[in-house]
DNA sequence: CTCGGTGCAAATGCTTTGCAATGTC
DNA sequence: GACATTGCAAAGCATTTGCACCGAG
C-alpha cells in the first residue's frame, strides 16, 4: 500500500476542491485506514486512533471518512447491521463479498462476468452506474461444517 | 396477490416454531405489508396502519417485519440511507436493484446469468447462499436528462 | 486575518427494550 | 391459567450538529 500515493490523492482531490483545507486531522485518519485490514467500523478506527496516541475526536472521523470515500480513497458498505462498515478502497480492484451469517466473515470475490452483465443492465435502463456492490448472505464452509 | 395463500404461510411458519403465537396484529401487519407497492419502512407502515384506524405500536411492527423476513414474506434491505427498507417477498422472483443517487428511485431487475454467476461462486467457495441482494447506485435516465 | 475544521457534548432518528397489561393456546 | 405478545415510553446506538476555539491559506 503506497502511502505517499493516497496522500496525494487526498491533498489533489482536497485542492480541486478550492474550499477544503489540508488538515493534520485528515492525513491521520487517512494514514489509520491505510494500516487497517480489511472491513472496519468508524468507532474501531476511532479506538485504534486513540489508543495510539492520536488526538481526534468521532466527529472528525466520521466526517473525515465521507471525505475519503467522496475522493475514492476509501468504500463504505452497509451490510445487515446498523452500522457503516469501511474498508480502505486505494488500488483495489472491484469486488462482492459473501457475507457468513452465522460468524460474520466476509469472503471477497471479484468476477469479470459479474460487471460485464451488471453494465449491460445499466445500459439496456439507461442507467449511468457509479458504484455497486452484491451482497450474498449465508453460511461460510467452516460454519457449514459446525455441527 | 393471493392474500389467503400468505395468510397460510404465515400460520403455518408460526406453527412450526412451536412458540410463536397468531395474533392479530401480526396478520394486520402482513396484510398492509399486502397492500403496499414497492419499497416501504417500518416508519411509513406504521403510519399507514395508524391513518387506516388499525390499532399497531410501532414496536410490534418492527418485530413483525422481522418475523415476516424469517418466513419469506418481507425481505429486508439496507441501501446507503440509515433507514432499512422492506417489500414484500410474497410470489415475486428474486431481483437486484439500480439506486439513483439523485432521486432516490429504485429501479428493479432480474437476470438469470447473475444468479448463474452467484451460485458458482459461492459452490467455488463452498459458501451455502441464503439470500442476496446485487445494489448498483448511480444516476437514473430522468435525471441525466436534467441540466 | 478569514473562514473552514475541530472537539466536545448535546441532539437526532431509527430501532430495541423493560415491564405491566392483554389475549392466545 | 401460563406465558408469549403487546403497547407505551424510555433507553440504546450510530451518526450528526451547534458552537466556541483553532489553525491553514
């Protein structure tokens, strides 16, 4: 993960934007999502952030995380729960996940075919896609073989 | 919409599960979840129960609706709002949706070679599907139209 | 120096819960 | 009659907001 890169998509994508300004707040959070692995929720990161040390408060990463996820740098999904999940979204292919009901897994997929028939969709309604995600909810081989 | 064949479902789920009783307020709740056309909250139902002079807490229809999705009847979806949305599940094939972000419409497709595509990926993954919901949000013809 | 951003705590809005009353089995 | 279910209002939670202070441009 090139830190230095999703820095400079940040402060480019700040500076097209004239009005926003380049915070040390905002480079923090940036810099905690990109050492997160995997799917993470506002409060985790917010945790993670404190506990290292690191002065922010949820409003700002609330906002903060919209922010990146405005310039691409990061996904927000909003699986069964009633709680926004992120995952750091910088130089990541498309992708679907499989979501385990009974453990709360998710398995990431990423299929050609699947985009192929989801753009023909779009064409045939006129519809000009601009993110997507499938979510298949069931249960994942370890918890199939649980008895 | 057969009302009587839903009716039985719903009878017959609750029987199954030994505990679960048949009151009133729940065949109320699946009857105006019948009546109702394309997406719904909990919220709206509630208040269109209420208007209808049908005596519901808010409480029971929020329990209800879940009920409903155990059995099949409801299913329930969380788009990008913080809001879930429900419609009724009751003899309809299983569909995605395109979401405009501009006005909000929900646009509802079916495609055999998407759950073609789904069911081999989850074989692949030995991951036993139980439901999936495929979320393209974007912008709608009516809206790039506009200016 | 200006105005956007931050932090805090309080507010919001959806959903769940605790408990007495009610109605099903 | 036993006990699941209801209704109400209050509690919970994730997220947003209002406002005084701070700091980037």
């Amino acid at each position: 993960m090139d830190v230095e890169a999703a820095h400079e998509t940040l402060t480019r994508y700040l500076r097209s934007k004239g009005k926003l300004r380049a915070t040390s707040e905002r480079f923090a959070v940036l810099d905690a999502v990109l050492q997160s692995q995997g799917h993470f929720d506002a409060e985790a990161l917010y945790y993670r952030m404190i506990t290292k040390g690191i002065k922010v408060s949820k409003a700002t990463v609330y906002n903060t995380l919209d922010l990146l996820q405005d310039c691409g740098l990061v996904s927000k999904y909003r699986f069964a729960e009633n709680t926004s999940r992120y995952e750091k979204a910088f130089g990541r292919p498309r992708h679907h996940h499989l979501i385990c009901l009974e453990c709360g897994d998710i398995i990431e997929f990423v299929s050609d075919r699947l985009e192929k028939i989801q753009d023909e969709v779009c064409s045939e309604k006129n519809f000009s896609p601009q993110s997507s995600s499938l979510q298949v909810f069931g249960t994942c081989s370890k918890c199939s073989k649980k008895p």
